[in-house]
C-alpha cells in the first residue's frame, strides 16, 4: 500500500482520538466535525483492515494496532509539520526530489505530468517557500525544497514501518529491510546474515543497496535505507547518525599469485611495494588516506596509482591480468586464494585495519523484523 493514500487529516484526528480519548474532543482539536471525524476514522480502518477502538459510553479505547500506529502516525506528522499540508502534495513533491525530474516522477507515480506541477505549486503556496528552480529543461531543489524533502521522505519511512507493524500484528504480510552496502560489508558477514534472517523470518523481504559512503548516506538519511554498512569514518557523519561497530577487518596486501613479490618468500618489505603500482579508493575515503600515509611516515614518495577504483570484482579483475598490488580483506579474496588464483604479500600495517560499523539514524526505532535483522547481523559480525 502506497502510504500517501492515506488522508493526512484522518492520521490528525486519529492521532488526537488516540492521546484524548474522545471523539468529539479529538474533531474539535483537529479542526473537523464530529461525523467528519468518525468518516475519517471509519476510512483509515477500512484502509488498514483492522478496528482501531473499541467505543464506549466512556469514549474511545484504542486497540493495540491503534497504540502501535498512534507512534508511527505522530511521528509522520512531525516530520511534515503543516496542517496545509495534503498527501497528494507530499507524494508529489517527494516523487520529484526522488527522481530529479517532472518526467521521471510521472513514471514512478503514474500521475500526469501537469498535476504534479499543480500539486508541487500548490504545496509551495501551502508552506509559503519556494521549493524548486527551473535549471533548463531540468529542476533542482532549493535549500528549502531540499529540506522539506527529506521530511516527506521520512514520513514516509515512519508509515512505512507502521503498516509493517499492524502486520506483524495481525500475522498478515511480511517486513522489509532496506540495506545500504559498502564493498567491505559484503564479503562474509552481510550474506551470512540475511541467510540466517531468511531462515528465521521467511515472509520479510530484503532489498539490498551497494554503493559507496557518499551515494548511501544521504538515502539513509531520508528514510530510503534502514541501515547502512561498512568502514567507520572519523570524524562520523554528524549527529543524526550513530555508528554501531560491528567487527574489526584487517585487510592485506594482495596480488595474482604469479607475482614476482609472491614468489619470494616472507612479506615483501615497505620499500620493495612502494616501487609496484597499486589499485587502491578514491581520495577521501579512510582506506585510501591510510594508505598514503603509510608510505609518507616511512619516508617513502607515494606508490604509482594504476587505477583508482572500489569494486572488488574490477580490482579482482585486474590483479588477475596485471602485477598492480592491492589491499583487499582476506573475506574478499577466500575464493581466488583457495583457486590459487591470488597471493597475500603480507598483513597491512596495523594503521589500515578498518572497523566495520552499521550506521543508522539517531533516532531511527526498528520495526521488530529490522530489529531481528540487527540482532542476527551482529551474530554473524562475531564469528
């Protein structure tokens, strides 16, 4: 179910029944009638397919999938923050920040083009900003529209989690959990653990993410990932993400096994791998700063750069085919090791070891399948 077909003044004044415990109180706070009201009530249990109170002479008792909501619901409603605010105008605006354009939001919605440039504007007239610039025949966010997005994208992640809960509930449906990647997190402990997780929890789906820090930390900050994995950064990203260690990775210094430094025996000394050519991150990342400072403190000019790159099966790849070096985690490379197909020339230097971390929002409260997920995660992190 789309979470923005539901009517965000019926979420108002359920909201409202559920903290005052009337219904007549909870229509005059929310600024309706009381048979607007109870229609609105009516509607949002017919959306989810179960009763939210039980009614009284003494008023409104909230059901548990009614308490279970109530949070999720208020939460939602914080992140939009205007009572002027519509869902159609949230599913617009949150379509177009996600997909960067008017035509690109038409595919994902289904909507034409032209309402959602009606409901984009009317939006902008409900919060009084401006919220996009015409860049070309494109459209960019300003630093308001920007803001708000996030917002809507977060409202969304808290409805999300709550029709997830009513099913859990209910024992209707299943969870989801959303997995931001780095390269790191894949080679061991992250399959481990959705394998365990399937066999605990068949029905819940498992979408997974990769990419880099810098592509998966902004979808996790706007609700789209639940948690993200891979190398702890120093300094963190900020306040609203904490950074939950998970295991330590010590990687090594890797090459194809026919390389002339792996046919020596011992590991190659500091000055025989700075004169090879290497296949190492981006600059910026915490591997690739180490990596130069390895060589700087020990008075070494910089190892010759082949390629940058962090695609395990590109740098795989290419040390098959080349006699670059790389530094790789022993989990990486267990395959081509145990083929004969790549060497280890050494340990890294203690400075390159890599903590391996599950970011989340600061405030971000698991669904109890994401919870599971956790829990079973940092299990297979331990072994």
């Amino acid at each position: 179910m789309d979470v923005w077909e539901f009517n965000l003044r019926s979420l108002r004044v359920f909201v409202e029944t559920v903290r005052l415990g009337s219904l007549i109180a909870a229509s005059r706070a929310a600024g309706m009638s009381q048979p607007a009201a109870s229609q609105s009530i009516a509607r949002l249990e017919e959306q989810l397919g179960v009763d939210l109170f039980t009614r009284s002479a003494q008023g409104m008792h909230p059901s548990p999938a009614a308490e279970m909501l109530c949070e999720r619901a208020r939460a939602a409603l914080g992140c939009i923050a205007s009572n002027r605010v519509t869902a159609a105008q949230a599913r617009a605006f949150a379509a177009l920040a996600r997909s960067g354009g008017y035509a690109a939001a038409r595919q994902e919605t289904g909507l034409a083009e032209a309402s959602l440039h009606r409901a984009v504007r009317d939006l902008e007239i409900a919060v009084s900003r401006k919220l996009t610039i015409r860049r070309g025949r494109g459209v960019e966010l300003t630093r308001a529209g920007k803001q708000l997005a996030r917002q809507f994208l977060l409202a969304a992640a808290e409805m999300r989690a709550g029709l997830s809960e009513i099913d859990e509930l209910v024992g209707a449906g299943a969870g989801e959990v959303r997995i931001g990647a780095m390269p790191l997190s894949r080679a061991r402990a992250l399959p481990e653990a959705i394998v365990a997780f399937q066999a605990a929890r068949p029905g819940d789906a498992i979408a997974v993410a990769e990419g880099s820090f810098a592509e998966l930390i902004e979808p996790l900050r706007d609700g789209e990932l639940d948690l993200l994995l891979g190398a702890a950064r120093e300094p963190g990203p900020g306040p609203d993400i904490a950074q939950e260690p998970l295991f330590e990775d010590s990687p090594v210094i890797t090459a194809r096994a026919g390389h002339p430094l792996a046919r020596k025996r011992g590991h190659a000394p500091l000055e025989a791998l700075a004169a090879q050519s290497w296949i190492v991150p981006r600059p910026g990342t915490p591997l690739r700063d180490n990596w130069e400072l390895l060589f700087q403190s020990a008075g070494l000019d910089t190892p010759e750069i082949a390629v940058e790159c962090g695609s395990f099966t590109m740098i795989r790849t290419l040390l098959l085919q080349t006699d670059c070096l790389s530094i790789l985690s022993l989990d990486q490379t267990a395959l081509e090791r145990q083929a004969g197909q790549l060497a280890v020339l050494g340990p890294a230097p203690p400075a390159l070891r890599r903590m391996i971390v599950a970011y989340t929002r600061a405030d971000w409260r698991p669904t109890p399948g994401q919870a599971a997920f956790l829990d079973i995660l940092r299990t297979a992190a331990g072994h």
